[in-house]
C-alpha cells in the first residue's frame, strides 16, 4: 500500500525527462528540461520565488535560481493546467494547453520538421532540417544580456534588441525600465524608465563605453561593435568563455553585471550602474559637467572662462537646470571660429549628431567647422588609427568628467574666436590649461571607406588617459620643468641688485627689473630671507604657481635657489601699476572708460581663475592697484599672485596670525581677525573697482564735506542716487552711464561687511557682464576712516612691520 502511494507521489518526477531536442515529434511537457550539450544551459518551466504562475525560461543548470530568459513572461500559465512545448509545423515554437497558446516564437519563414535546442551560451534556436536557423532568443532577450547576445537593431529584419527589466523578483512580465540603443546618431545605449532617460551608457567604441568607465574584476572582455548598413550592434564575449557572466536589468532600474565565482559558489557583483549621481542622466545641462571630486558642487561649467551658468543664482542654489551658456556667443563667420579640447569627458548625448567612422580628425574638424551648427566633433573610437568622426548637432548636455586614468574621452567643442586668441600664446608654455585647436586648412583626403567591425581587448589601457579631467588637458610637455637661474645670471641681469632697478617694493621683498644677456626683459622678486622653506618645499611651491596661466596673470619664468637666496623670474611688463596710471590726473586719461571696463573685467576673470578655476586655489590677499601691471595692450595682469600661501610662512588655511596685505584693501574679518578667504579677496576687488572708476584712493581719501573714505563716500552717493558724481572727470566723456553705474554697484556688493553677503567672482563676472537687474548693497565696511582706525589698532598688537605701502600685522589666535 504505502509503496503505491510513494509511486503516486514520484510519479511526475519519473515522467520528468531531459532532453535535448524539442520537435513537432518529441515535446516538452511539465517536469522536463531541455538541457544545452555541455549542459551549461537549461530550458524549463519555472515559478518565480512564491508566485503561482507558471514560466517556461533558460537557467544555468548548476544555478537553477538565476533564470536568464523567460518565453511568456506576459502570459503565465496560471494554476495547475498540463501544457507543452512543442515544434508545429511549418516551424513555430508554441506554448499551448491545446485550448491556450500562452507563447509562440516569432517565426519568419515556414519550415517542415523544424527542431529546437538550447545551446552552451543560453540561446534557445529553431532550425529547419538542414539546421539553419529559424528563430533564436537571443533575439527576444528579456532581462538578461549574455555573453553574445545582442544590443541594437537590425536592418535586414528590423528587430530591435533591448533589456526589459521584471516587474519585480515574483514577477517577470515586463517592467518600466529598458536598456537598449538610441541609433537616432551614433548609437549608444540608454537606460529608459518608460519614455523618460534615466542613464546613458555613453557612445559606443571598441575599448568600453565612455560612460562606464571601470569594472571591478579582473575579467577582460572583447567588445565587439557591428555598425553598417545592415545592422548597428554591441555585444560583449568573455575572453575565458568557461566563466559565467551576465550583466541583468534589475526591477529597480539597476544594470548589474554578475560574474559566477566557482569557488565562492556565488554570484559577484563586477558593475552596477548608474553609480552615482553624475550619472543621472543630463543632471548639469548644458556646456556644464558633472565630477565627484568637485569640494562642494558637482556641477561646473565646461570651463569657467568661456562659460558661464545661464542662471547664476540658480545655480548657486545647486539648480543645474538651466546649464552653462558661452560667454562669447558664436557668430559664425567664414571660419574664423576654432575649437577648444576638453579632455577625460564622457562625450555627450549623441541623439543629433552625424559620424563616418572612416574619416581623419582633421577632415572631421573642418567639416565641423564648414556647418554653423555644429557645435563640437570627436574621435567616438580611439583605436581606429586616427580614423573616426562624430560631429554634434545641439548644444552638448549629459557631460561626465573622469579623473585621470577613470576613462572619459576628448571632445572638440567650438567657440568663437577671440575666445581661442588670448589663450594660445600660453601654449607655448608648458602648463597650458587647455588646447587650443586652430582651424587647419581644409584639405581633402581620399580615403576608402573601410569600416564595418572591429575587436578589442579592453585589457589594454590607453595610454592617452593622462592629465586631469576637464581642468587640465596637458599638451605635449608633461614632465613640467621649471627653469632654474643661477644667482651670477639674475645678478648681473639686475646690475647686482642696484636700487636704481628697483620697480617697486612688495609684500616679500624687492622687485627688480633685469635683462637677461639674450636682451629679455625681466622682473625678479627677491624675497626676504624670512622664510624657513626647505629648497624642496620651495620649488614645489614655485612650481606650482608657474602652473597658475591665465592671460590675466603675471607669468612665472622661472626662479633661483641658492644659499638662503630665493628669487622669482617674472615676465617684464613695460607699464607699470595701474596706480601710476588711475591716480595721476594726466596719464589716467590715457584710460578711457572703455578701456577701464576693460581692465575691471579681467582683472575679475584673473581672480576668478585664482579662486576656482586653478588646482590650487589660490587667495591673493593683497590685491590692490599697484600689483595690477598693464601689458602693451593695457591689458590687466595680476602680480604677487600665489605669493602669500606660498610664502606666508606656517599659517593654516583659513586663520592666519600674521596678516599681510595692505590697508585700505583689507576685508574687515581679515584685517580684524586674520580670517581670509575668497569673500576677503572680493573685498578687495570691490575697493579696486571704485578706485578704478573714481581715480581716487581709498585710503587718504579726503573728501571736504565728510569723513568717509572712498567706500563710504560711494555708499552716501548711491543711496543718494548720485552715484555718477563718482566718476573720475578725466572719464566724463567717454564713459557709458549704464556700466559705469553697474560697476559701482558691483564694487559696493563687493565690499558689503558681511563676508556672506559679498557675491564670489563667478557671479561677479555675471553682473558686470549682464542686463539683468542688481541686488541692492547693503551697508559697507570701514566707509568711516576714523571708525577703521579705531577698530584696527584696538584689536592687534600693530605694529608687526611695514614696508612701504604694506602691513604686516601679528593678530591673537583665535
Ligand atoms: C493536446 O492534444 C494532443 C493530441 O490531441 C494530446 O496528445 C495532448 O495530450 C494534449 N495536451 C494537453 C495538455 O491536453
Ligand atoms: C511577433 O511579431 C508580431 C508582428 O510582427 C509582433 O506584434 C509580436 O509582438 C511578435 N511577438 C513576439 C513574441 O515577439
Ligand atoms: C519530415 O519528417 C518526415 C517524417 O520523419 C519525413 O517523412 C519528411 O520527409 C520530412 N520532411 C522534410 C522536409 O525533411
Ligand atoms: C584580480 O586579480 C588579483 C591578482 O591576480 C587578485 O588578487 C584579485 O583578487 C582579483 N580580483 C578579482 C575581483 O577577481
Ligand atoms: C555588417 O556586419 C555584419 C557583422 O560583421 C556582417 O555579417 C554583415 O555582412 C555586414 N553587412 C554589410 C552590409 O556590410
Ligand atoms: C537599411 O537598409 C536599407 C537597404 O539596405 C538602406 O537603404 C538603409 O539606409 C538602411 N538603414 C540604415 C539605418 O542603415
Ligand atoms: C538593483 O540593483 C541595485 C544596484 O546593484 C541594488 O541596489 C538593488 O537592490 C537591486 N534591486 C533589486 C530589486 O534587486
Ligand atoms: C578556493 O580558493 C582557495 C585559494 O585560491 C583555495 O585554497 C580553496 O581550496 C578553494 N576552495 C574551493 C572550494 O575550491
Ligand atoms: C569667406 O570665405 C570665402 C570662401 O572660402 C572667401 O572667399 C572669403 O574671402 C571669406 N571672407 C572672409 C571675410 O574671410
Ligand atoms: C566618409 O569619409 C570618407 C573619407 O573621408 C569618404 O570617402 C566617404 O565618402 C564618407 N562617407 C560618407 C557617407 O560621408
Ligand atoms: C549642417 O548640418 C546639418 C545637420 O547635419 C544639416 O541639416 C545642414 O544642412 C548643414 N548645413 C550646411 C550649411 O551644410
């Protein structure tokens, strides 16, 4: 009796069978398996976790739990009906109960006693009598992308082979997110929640996607790309094909690639994306890019000198939705515009853009340059030899930046021309922020369109994944070295030393001019023999200023160490301070409004390079109107840059006890309490930019009706609606009311006594530039003398020293 019974109960086991063909002869029913020939693979029917419903799916056979394909996923076979697969003819693939058909391959041509099998890479495929191929899965993927298995489209059948995530653990049916190719333009793969783009894989090449940069494991892969006319396809293989991998849509909207470790017996997760939020598709908008290793936002502008934040308020609140906009528009005209290179950037949507995968970079470039709406071009796949064009049709939004060695291609995006000029000059320097592409002639190149598939193994690591992401896009000198003088050659350049060379006296020393034997002019600082800097200490430092280029700088040469002499090699400027120019009534006139706008605006452009476009951070802390120097062209430059953090002896950050920096210039919290930072230098901007506009110095400012010093005589003024009597007479003229106005109100934002209150040099930058309507200042620092005076020497232990016009005042530690 009892042994009956047990046969009951083992009874659909016994029936279970595994086979290894399905036909219109041999069917596979309920307890069946179609098993792969290396029985890798294994095709079945299964329940997802506790649900009821049926599902006829492929799984590893030695990992029943991981389903990698699943036939009616929108159509379970619910309760306990008997159903069977099985071959009809003419060749179709059914799933039925006799009454239901729950699946049913999609089959294209009729064929007699077709048969199925699954294969060793998961693929279940129909194939007629002479085993040619019906009807294959890997065509119809669910979830699931295998080794081998296709994303893309093809042409010849105009099937479109994309992931389409389970609804949840329980349940396969298709759920809201899909992974596949946008082919619109250079195909890449996106990750869709419905209609809308949540992650972008980035363009495709041979070597990884530009969007995904690193796998943790130390699988290698080939990639394999099929772009022509009959088909645009990625597919990946694994070079050890004996290791389990796959790379799964998880219900939550997640890609993860999953590696099988044998001896763990588990699954290792090797990638999941989207990562972090820079991979939040088009999370800066555009022009602007997104890193991690930005200190507080992680947004920026694709650089902050040619653009700028449509919004910059917004902005600053951490709303990137209105993106960058550039500073100089493009115009467009007949070629005069050039491009600028970005470097380790994962490269743009490609939804507009345009590519032939035969052309050279050069031919790419003109072509670019020939149409007024193309904005940038790049080389999509570097391995090609040189070959490859991909031009961009809209703005560039959904922009990544790596860091070194993190991926991230090159992109040549296109600016207008005098955003090329003043820059190309630092190129011939090493340091150069960036490349400076010029148009090339427009030669034309025969070239036969070779171009179909290419493999690559992405083991090997480009070697061009050198200098950092956006910020520093090296050229050809990567091992910067910085000239080194010896003390006989500055000395006999200056004359040893005469005082009749000196051109002015700063907050470290002397400044001499010198001429170097092959007739070039020189400016040489020579520091006071105060600081306690080891030589490798200082030629770090020394280094790393030279690095700070920016045409609104004073350019580094080079320096001198020896003994306990320390000298830095700059640049001659003919001109001198813009002191001797804006406070003598005759040669001020020299400067007109427009040229002093002019000099307003780099000198702002220089700072803000300072404060965040360098890798140092540099603040000046002494700005002020003598160490601005003029070039030929009254361009701005500013000096002593770099100086006072490098030198300033050992100070922290953000809190010194030794303030060294000039009344008259000194924001209030720095010269009272040592605190400096960016918001202190743009107090001293602010004072600069009334001087510049008024001809007068702050500091012994006498005015006959009043007490105030300049800044408060500029406050009594604007609240009194007055503010044009501010104006230097020698500007009457020529000056425009509207800027003239607009700079006053900056330079009084500028000086506002709550550090928090003053704009940074970004926004400052903004104003000057823009229409749009200012804040109201609030009430200035220090716009009485007597109460400066009062709080200055009541609160330090002054006097600390003093060289001319510069103080040095030792402050209590807080
Ligand atoms: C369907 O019909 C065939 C032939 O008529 C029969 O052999 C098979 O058992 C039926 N299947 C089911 C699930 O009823
Ligand atoms: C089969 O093809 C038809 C039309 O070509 C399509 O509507 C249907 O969704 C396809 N079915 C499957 C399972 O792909
Ligand atoms: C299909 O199989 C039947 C029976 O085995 C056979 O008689 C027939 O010739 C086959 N047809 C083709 C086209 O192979
Ligand atoms: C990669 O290989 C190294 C050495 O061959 C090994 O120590 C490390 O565990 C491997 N990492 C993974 C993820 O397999
Ligand atoms: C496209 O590439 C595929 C894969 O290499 C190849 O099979 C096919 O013949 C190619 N088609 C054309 C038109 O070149
Ligand atoms: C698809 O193929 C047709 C004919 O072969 C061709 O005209 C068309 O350009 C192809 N489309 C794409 C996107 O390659
Ligand atoms: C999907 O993948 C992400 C990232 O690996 C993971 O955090 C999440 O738990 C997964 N969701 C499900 C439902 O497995
Ligand atoms: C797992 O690997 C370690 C070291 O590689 C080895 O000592 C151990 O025997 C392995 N275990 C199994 C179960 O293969
Ligand atoms: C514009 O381009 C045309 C054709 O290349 C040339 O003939 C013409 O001189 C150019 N004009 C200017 C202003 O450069
Ligand atoms: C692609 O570029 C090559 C080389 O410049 C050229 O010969 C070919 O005609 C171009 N193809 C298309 C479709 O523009
Ligand atoms: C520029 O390129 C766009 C997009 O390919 C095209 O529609 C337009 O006709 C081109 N303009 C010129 C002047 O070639």
């Amino acid at each position: 009796m009892e042994a009956t019974l047990l046969f009951l109960l083992l009874l659909p086991f016994l029936h279970a069978v595994e086979l290894d063909t399905v036909s219109n002869t041999q069917f596979l029913t309920d307890g069946d398996t179609l098993v792969s020939p290396a029985r890798v693979f294994e095709l079945g029917f299964f329940r997802p976790g506790s649900s009821d419903n049926r599902y006829l799916g492929i799984w590893y056979k030695k990992i029943p739990d991981t389903v990698v394909w699943v036939a009616n996923r929108n159509h379970p076979i619910t309760g306990a009906s008997q159903v069977m697969l099985k071959v009809d003819n003419p060749g179709i693939l059914v799933l039925s109960n006799n009454i239901t058909t729950f699946w049913s391959s999609n089959t294209t041509k009729p064929s007699l006693n077709a048969t199925a099998k699954v294969d060793d890479t998961g693929n279940l495929i129909l194939m007629d009598h002479t085993d040619k191929f019906i009807w294959r899965s890997f065509d119809y993927p669910t979830d699931t992308l295998l080794p081998g298995m296709k994303l893309g489209r093809s042409n010849m059948t105009g099937i479109e082979w994309h992931l389409t995530s389970w609804n949840n653990n329980q349940d396969p049916s298709s759920g809201e997110y899909t992974w596949g190719a946008d082919t619109l333009g250079y195909p890449e793969n996106k990750l869709k929640q419905g209609p809308r783009v949540i992650f972008r894989g980035g363009p495709w090449s041979n070597q990884r996607f530009s969007g995904v940069s690193t796998f943790d494991s130390n699988l290698t892969f080939t990639y394999v790309v099929v772009l022509n006319v009959s088909e645009v396809s990625f597919s990946y293989v694994l070079d050890d094909s004996s290791i389990l991998s796959r790379t799964t849509l998880n219900s939550s909207g997640h890609l993860e690639n999953w590696v099988w470790v044998e001896n763990g017996t588990k699954w290792q997760l090797a990638l999941s994306l989207p990562r972090d939020i820079c991979d939040s598709y088009n999370i800066c908008s555009g022009y602007a890019s997104c890193s991690l290793d930005m200190i507080q936002q992680s947004c920026a502008c694709l650089d902050d000198q040619r653009f700028m934040p449509r919004n910059q308020k917004s902005w600053e609140r951490a709303d990137w939705s209105g993106g960058c906009v550039r500073r100089t528009q493009l115009v467009c005209e007949n070629g005069s515009e050039g491009f600028v290179k970005y470097s380790n950037v994962k490269l743009p949507d490609t939804e507009n853009t345009w590519y032939n995968m035969s052309m050279s970079l050069k031919d790419c470039e003109s072509k670019c340059l020939r149409n007024c709406s193309c904005m940038a071009y790049a080389n999509p796949d570097t391995s090609l030899e040189g070959r490859g064009c991909l031009l961009w049709f809209n703005d560039l939004f959904d922009i990544r930046g790596y860091s070194v060695g993190n991926g991230g291609q090159d992109i040549f995006v296109r600016m207008a021309s005098s955003e090329l000029v003043g820059e190309s000059n630092l190129q011939k320097k090493g340091g150069a922020k960036i490349k400076i592409i010029i148009p090339v002639t427009i030669l034309g190149v025969l070239l036969i369109g070779v171009f179909s598939t290419w493999l690559y193994a992405r083991r090997k690591r480009s070697h061009r994944d050198r200098g950092k992401s956006l910020q520093v896009s090296k050229n050809n000198q990567d091992d910067f070295e910085l000239p080194l003088f010896s003390f006989s050659t500055i000395a006999t350049a200056t004359a040893s030393f005469s005082d009749k060379n000196i051109l002015g006296e700063g907050g470290f020393g002397p400044v001499y001019k010198g001429v170097l034997e092959e007739e070039m002019e020189i400016a040489v600082k020579r520091l006071s023999k105060t600081s306690s800097q080891g030589v490798d200490e200082f030629k770090n430092e020394v280094i790393c200023i030279s690095k700070l280029q920016h045409r609104n700088l004073v350019k580094l040469l080079g320096c001198c160490i020896e003994g306990d002499e320390r000298l830095l090699v700059y640049e001659y400027l003919p001109n001198k301070g813009l002191d001797s120019f804006i406070f003598d009534k005759t040669i001020g006139m020299i400067l007109d409004w427009t040229k002093r706008f002019e000099i307003i605006k780099g000198i702002a452009k220089g700072l803000l390079y300072l404060h965040h476009d360098s890798r140092l951070r540099i603040i000046h802390r002494d700005l002020k109107v003598s160490n601005i120097l003029l070039d030929e062209d009254m361009n701005p430059k500013i000096s002593d840059f770099g100086i006072a953090r490098s030198f300033g002896g050992n100070e922290t950050e953000a809190n010194t006890h030794r303030v060294v920096g000039t009344y008259g210039y000194m924001a209030p919290e720095y010269a009272l309490d040592g605190i400096f930072s960016t918001k202190s230098d743009v107090f001293s901007f602010g004072v600069l930019v009334l001087e510049i506009v008024s001809g007068m110095k702050n500091r012994g400012f006498i005015h006959p009706e009043h007490d105030h010093n300049l800044i408060g005589h500029a406050w009594s003024l604007y609240n009194e609606g007055r503010s044009m009597e501010l104006i230097d007479g020698s500007l009457a003229e020529s000056c425009n009311p509207t800027e003239v106005l607009r700079s006053i109100q900056v330079g009084l934002l500028c000086v506002q006594q709550n550090a928090g209150d003053r704009p940074n040099m970004s926004s400052v930058i903004m104003m000057l530039g823009g229409e749009s309507a200012l804040p109201p200042p609030k009430q200035p620092a220090f716009f009485m003398e007597k109460e400066f005076l009062v709080a200055d020497f009541s609160s330090s232990t002054y006097p600390g020293g003093s060289v001319g016009d510069v103080t040095v005042t030792e402050v209590d530690a807080r």
